[in-house]
C-alpha cells in the first residue's frame, strides 16, 4: 500500500471532530467547501488521485492512497488513518463521496467500531438497495412508482427485448453506473446511460459492451416522456434512530450530455413539495435509513406521479444545491453526530439555483420559457451559487484549472446534446 500523505497544516486536536472525506470529485469539493464555511477548519481528504474539482485547493489536508477505493485495500488503509487520528474528546466524521465508497464503509463497519463517529446503513439495508432491481422490490413492497423495467443478466443481453412489455423509446442502465466494475471496464461507445428508438441501435451497443469485461446486469426501462426539467433529485439526512432531520428538493433543469457524465445534473432548482417530502420521509424511516441519502426521480405528466429510479447512499454530486436552498446537510450531521442535538426535521422551502456549468449554456439549452424566465431572474437577485467558485480557495492554479473545466462544458454540449423529447442524438463529431 502506497500511501502519500501530505503535511497537516493545522493542530486539529483542538477541534471537537475531524472530517474525513473520501474522494475528489465535485460531491468531495463541496463537502469540504461547506466544512470551511461553517468551521473554518480543513478536513482530511482520503483519494487514489486528485480530480480536478480538488486540485490546487488549500481547503484540505491530502493523504492520496494507490487503489484505496479497492476492496482488498480499503478497510486496512482506513483503519490505520482512523487509528492515527483518534484522540480523547474528538470524533473522527467520515464522509464518502461515491458508491463505492459509501458500499465498502457499510460492509467493513464492523471494524472501525469505536473510531467512526457516524454510522451509516446495514449491509443488510444495503442489500435491498445498492441496485436498481433490488431497488424497486423495495419500492414495490412500499408503494412508490417506478418505471416498467426488464432485469437482463449478461448472458440475456441480446435477446432481452423479446420480454418487453412497453414500447421504444427505451433507456438502458448498468444496474449501477457508479460501481467500480462499470466505471472501470471499457468498450466503445460507453456511456453512463443509453437512450434507443430501435432495437438495432441497442443490439449494437450490446455487441460493443460484450467485447468489454462488464459482467453486471442491464436495467431497461420504459422512457418517461419529459425532458431534463421533468427530473427531481431529494437530498436527505437521517439521524441514528432512522428519523430524517433534513430533506431538500430540487428540479434539475438541465443534465449532462457527455458520454461519462450523460445523466449527471449541470443546474438545480430548489424546490418544496410537501407530499413528496412526506412520501420519502415515511419510506426512509419505514426501512430504518441512517446517515445521507440521494434520491432521483422523474415526475410523469400523463399520471401525476413522481416515478422513482434509484436511491444512492450518499450526498449527490450535485448536492451543493441545498446550500443554494439554505441548508446544511453537513451541519446537520455535525449537530446530531457531535454535539447531541436533536432537532425537528428542517425541509427546504427556498428557490434558488446551482449550477455547474456556464451561464451562455443554461440560456442555449433551457428553452422551456418560464424556466428561463425564472432563471435569469434568479441570476439578477443574486441567488446562484457554483460549488467549484469558493472566493477563498481562489489561487491562479485553481483559477485556470477550474476555469478550463468550466468553459469546457459549452464545448461538451455543442458536440453531445440531443433533446430527449425527440430521442435521436445527432452523430457525434470528431
């Protein structure tokens, strides 16, 4: 195990606690940017490789880990830093920022009993839950919609459409698009999620992806009609004893098109509805949910209803939105966590807008009217806010390199967008 570690700048044996964050992504950036805003102190941040949302960042002390998100190295290298760290009258707060992270903390909790302050699902609970098959069993037994779907093993792949009860256009999943087997196999063409209007065109994605040493499962789906704006995403968090203390809704107005990221949201607007939060809140303490939790879902216009796909145990990657709404979902786990407090559950009730890319593509893609209305006015009263642009972790490096990554976006959705109303992507260029 190689492990790098990069000098401590502050005594954090003065604190109450130290947070642990696993990964670099923008989930990893925000969480850290919220622990400075709120307590000004720098977290410890655990990674195999620094993305670029963390680089140049001086929000955090780095100790990079090679093949930390395997499982075979995972529970040894945690275990030592977490030993390292503990003191008297301080809790060590572990934050994952992946799936994957979030799956192996579940599985191996047992043995940092004692040293994590936080807990987080059952391996049991997970089980129920860490894929979109397994997912919706859930949802059945406590009846929430989801979409009509086909659960095709590898070997059912190419015949699996003979089973298919609901019409083209049609999407297809990897029963987890955030596993390490997925993220880390290769093929042609791969993308996070598929959308086809003919048979032909998912038959030679399947010819491609079993080239590739994927093995998982497929999930295929009735499309949702709707556009990205139709999407609702529900951040919550649940203390010890299974009771939501803070839940947050948001309608993502805009989504990703690149082919690693298709799917992921690019802008947020914060929302309230009080049905769905009563809905989600009765279910999570129904099954006994602990710590962060996820949600995605598409609300289907022909029915009225909120149709879920998957619930991830873990703050989103776009989760720096309920900061947009007012609310701290890392403050919530601190208060509960570290100083006892048990608090009536806060909902979000405020409209403003987060967004990860430029403002020239929100005005080129959200061509819904009111929309875009409502979103050039939240930009005038000043109710936006970008996890990425944090005023005090701006150096010239950090500037450049998130810049680039930025602006890159307009690039990425002149060559990828398609409007899913229409379901045909245009051929990729070059």
């Amino acid at each position: 195990m190689n492990v790098e570690h990069v000098e401590q700048g502050e005594n954090m044996n003065s604190y109450d606690f130290l947070p642990i964050i696993l990964g670099s992504d923008e989930n990893a950036y925000g969480n850290v940017r919220l622990i400075h805003e709120t307590y000004q102190i720098k977290p410890l941040l655990l990674c195999t490789r620094l993305l670029i949302p963390t680089m140049n960042s001086k929000l955090f002390d780095l100790i990079q880990i090679e093949r930390f998100d395997h499982e075979n190295v995972f529970p040894g290298a945690l275990l030592s830093i977490l030993e390292k760290h503990v003191a008297p009258n301080r809790k060590l707060i572990v934050i994952p920022c992946s799936d994957y992270y979030a799956n192996m903390l579940s599985r191996h909790y047992s043995k940092f009993k004692g040293l994590i302050g936080n807990h987080f699902i059952s391996e049991a609970l997970l089980d129920t839950l860490d894929t979109k098959d397994k997912f919706y069993k859930l949802c059945e037994k406590h009846e929430l919609d989801y979409p009509k779907t086909i659960v095709c093993e590898p070997h059912e792949r190419e015949r699996a459409l003979e089973h298919m009860d609901f019409q083209f256009p049609i999407v297809v999943k990897p029963e987890n698009s955030n596993a390490y087997a997925y993220l880390h196999c290769h093929f042609e063409g791969k993308k996070k999620v598929y959308f086809f209007n003919t048979k032909d065109e998912y038959l030679s994605m399947i010819k491609n992806m079993n080239t590739s040493e994927y093995k998982g499962k497929l999930i295929i789906q009735e499309f949702i009609p709707g556009g990205d704006s139709s999407m609702r995403v529900i951040n919550s968090y649940s203390d010890d004893n299974g009771k939501v203390k803070m839940i947050c809704l948001g309608q993502p107005v805009l989504e990703e098109y690149a082919p690693k990221t298709l799917g992921n949201y690019s802008a947020i607007i914060c929302r309230s509805d009080m049905d769905i939060y009563q809905k989600v809140k009765v279910f999570l303490e129904n099954i006994g949910y602990v710590g962060f939790s996820n949600m995605d879902m598409k609300y289907d216009s022909r029915t009225g209803k909120y149709i879920m796909f998957e619930i991830n145990p873990r703050l989103g990657r776009s989760s720096f939105f309920v900061r947009a709404a007012g609310l701290n979902m890392i403050a919530a786990l601190i208060d509960n966590v570290v100083y006892g407090k048990d608090a009536d559950c806060v909902y979000s009730d405020q409209t403003a807008l987060w967004t990860n890319v430029p403002k020239v593509v929100l005005r080129k893609y959200v061509t819904e009217p009111a929309l875009s209305a409502e979103i050039k006015e939240l930009y005038k009263q000043k109710k936006v806010l970008k996890s990425l642009w944090y005023k005090k972790d701006l150096n010239m490096k950090r500037i450049l390199r998130v810049s680039r990554y930025y602006f890159g976006h307009i690039n990425n959705y002149r060559r990828y967008y398609f409007n899913k109303d229409k379901l045909h992507p245009p051929e990729l260029k070059g």
